[in-house]
C-alpha cells in the first residue's frame, strides 16, 4: 500500500473474523522481528495477526530523507494507515520498545481505536527515554528523576558502535547485527548464535535498503519534542505491561508506565532481555492471549 508517496509492507495471518492484533515493532526495524513462532501461536490462539515493516525499513519504502523529510509524528500515523489498509476499525495493540511508545501515543490520540494495549520492553510515553540514552552514550550526567539508564555493557557497546567504521559487505554487516542482538538479548538465557545469525542474514537480504533504516533517528531529531507528556493517565484500553528482568536498555521503565496508566498490570519474564527469544513465547503469547480475550 502506498502512503504519503511511502509503501509500507504488512502481512496478516489468522483467520478475517478473529479478533485482531497488530504488532508494532522499534525503531529502526523490521516487522519480521516480531518472531514467525510468536506469531503462530498467536494465530493458533484464535488472532487475527498483522505484523508490518516501518517506512525505510525491511520491505517498506525508502526515502531519501532531505528531500522527503518526516517526523515520528508520521510514523505513529503510519499505525493508523496499516491499520486502516486491513479493514480495522479497531485492534489490539501489542507494542516492542519505541513500537510501545508509538502504541501509547495512539491509546491517548485515538481510544475508540484500541480495544486493549500490551507494551513489551519499552519506556513511559513523554518520560524522555531519548534523553537519557543520549547522556548516558556521552557521559552526561541524567538530572534527577530521569528514567534509569541502560546497562554499562549496552553503553560501552554502542559507545564502541559510535566509532567503529561501517561493516564493507554483507558478511561483516551481519556480523554487526548479531553482536548488537548479543548485546540486546540480555545475559539471562543462553545466547543461540546460529538463530541470531539466520535472522539477521533474513534481515539483511530483505531490506531494500538497510542503511535507510537511519532516517528514524533523523525524523527523532527533527521533532524532539515528539511524544507529550503526562497523557498516560488517558488512556483506557486495558493494558499489560511487561519486561525482562534482564532488559538492558530500558530496565525497570515497565513499572513507570504501569504506574501511570491506570489499572494497567505489570508482568516480568524472568530471563528476558531486550528481544523475544523462544524460551519465552509460551508466556509471552498466554498473556497476550487472555489480555485480548473478549
């Protein structure tokens, strides 16, 4: 589908009159992050599932940003286009990292649009998680009441990142990748390096353009003050929080947003990091499943 002269590439599985989920995935990443096991047992479940790559990612439309500018207020609106592509009036909203913040935002925006949200390893909407990642890179101090920071090894790995030169083919590209999903994944399970490898190669080969991938940092600095702050007490959809109790980016930022949306429920996956790794998706998917139960 064609969108503000952006494609966006989206998928569904399930059947068309079950109930439907659409997962939004982080920034800067594609919607086959979203694990083809988690999503089958979300559609085992009775779910109608969409998943979908963001502009300049995976499959979607590239632009050359200069030229094209946009901000993450048009990312957040591309939610509202997908959603509209596959005939949903209205979904469940399950959201990974800043794909959370884009469903927060959206439960505040448009509630009769979202009948329930799930928010996985992501941060409180208009809590200045931008902020604190950008001091803790620097090594600025975070004024008090910041959100806590992310892991020394998450820091000194993308301080490394920040100096390194670019991979030069695709071998050292995704050898790149596979270390930041080490980095990413936590140090509670066991790190599968050969699954790492044979989803960043998918990664990879299906993106039209990988480096395109950067504009979401630019649309970031373009409008810095993107997400509103003290909304969260809004939103009504029925709502799961949930985080690893090894997430290294954003740990403990999924009790902040259980605080403040009301009656929302927080869960912790022992062993979780960053990502979704197999060992969890039987828990992960059981609550899911009963939180859209209805």
């Amino acid at each position: 589908m064609s969108m503000q002269n952006v494609s966006i590439w989206s998928e569904e599985f399930g059947a068309a009159t079950d109930a439907p989920i659409l997962l939004i995935m982080g920034s800067m990443s594609q919607g086959v992050l979203w694990p083809d096991g988690f999503v089958g047992r979300l559609t085992a479940g009775g779910r109608r599932v969409v998943r979908y790559d963001h502009r300049d990612t995976g499959r979607s439309g590239t632009v050359d940003f200069e030229a094209e500018p946009y901000t993450w207020h048009d990312i957040k609106d591309d939610v509202y286009r997908v959603m509209d592509a596959h005939g949903m009036e209205s979904a469940h909203l399950v959201g990974h990292s800043a794909g959370g913040l884009l469903g927060q935002f959206v439960a505040v925006e448009r509630p009769e649009r979202v009948r329930s949200l799930t928010v996985i390893a992501s941060s409180p909407l208009g809590g200045g998680e931008g902020g604190v990642l950008v001091r803790a890179l620097t090594g600025q101090p975070q004024p008090e009441g910041s959100l806590p920071e992310p892991t020394p090894e998450f820091v000194d790995f993308y301080r490394g990142l920040m100096t390194a030169p670019p991979p030069e083919d695709r071998r050292g590209a995704v050898e790149a990748m596979i270390a930041e999903q080490r980095v990413l994944h936590g140090t509670g399970l066991p790190f599968d390096e050969d699954a790492a490898r044979r989803l960043q190669e998918r990664i990879y080969d299906r993106a039209r353009d990988l480096s395109a991938a950067g504009n979401h940092r630019s649309a970031a600095m373009a409008d810095p003050d993107f997400e509103p702050t003290g909304v969260l007490h809004r939103v009504k959809a029925p709502t799961l929080v949930i985080e690893g109790d090894h997430e290294p980016v954003k740990p403990g930022h999924g009790a902040l947003i259980a605080e403040r949306i009301p009656d929302a429920r927080l869960m912790i996956v022992p062993g979780m990091g960053h990502t979704l790794p197999p060992e969890s998706h039987e828990e992960l998917v059981a609550a899911i499943l009963t939180h859209t139960a209805g």
